[in-house]
C-alpha cells in the first residue's frame, strides 16, 4: 500500500487518484488520522466479501450453539419464501424512500 500526507495528496491529487486504482492509498495528516483511497469497484468487493464472510460467521455460530434442524423440502421451501419476501420487502422500501 502506497502511503502520502494529506498535504502531497491535495498537492498531486490526480496522481494519487490514479494509483488508487490499481491499489489502495494511505493518506494521513499532521494529527495522525489517516484515511485510504480505493477504487470504488474494489470497495464495492470488499463490502461484498464482508458480507459473505459474516454470513458464513453467523452460520458457524449457530452451528456451534446447536441452533440447526435437519434439511427437509419444507425447510429449504420455508427458507427460500422468507428470503424471497425480505429481498420484496427490501426493493419495495428502496422504491418509496
């Protein structure tokens, strides 16, 4: 990971910002606080791997803590409708707001 001040970084901005689209960029200021510059596509995967990864952790859990059942048709028909009316739920809450 490339690192800059924020001072360089207004200075040379557009070159950092093309550097940023290939890897990620530190910027910090004089206090210490520092900030990355990403590419947005990149953000974008990584907030998708994150998701995934906490659905995969959230599952182990309840693995560990005994919360299953067995996998029957009316369990993956259960699963699959509620799945179904959140995502309807979520697209029609998006679409008012």
């Amino acid at each position: 990971m490339e690192r800059t001040t924020a001072l360089d970084f207004r200075e040379q901005m557009k070159s950092w910002m093309d550097l940023a689209s290939a890897e990620p960029v530190k910027i910090t200021r004089k206090n210490g606080q520092a900030f990355i510059l990403v590419d947005a596509d990149k953000y974008h995967e990584m907030e998708l791997e994150l998701a995934n990864l906490r659905g995969l952790t959230k599952g182990l859990l309840d693995v560990a803590a005994g919360n299953t059942q067995p996998l029957t048709e009316d369990v993956i028909t259960q699963t699959l409708e509620s799945g179904k009316n959140k995502a309807l739920a979520r697209k029609t809450k998006k679409a008012v707001g």
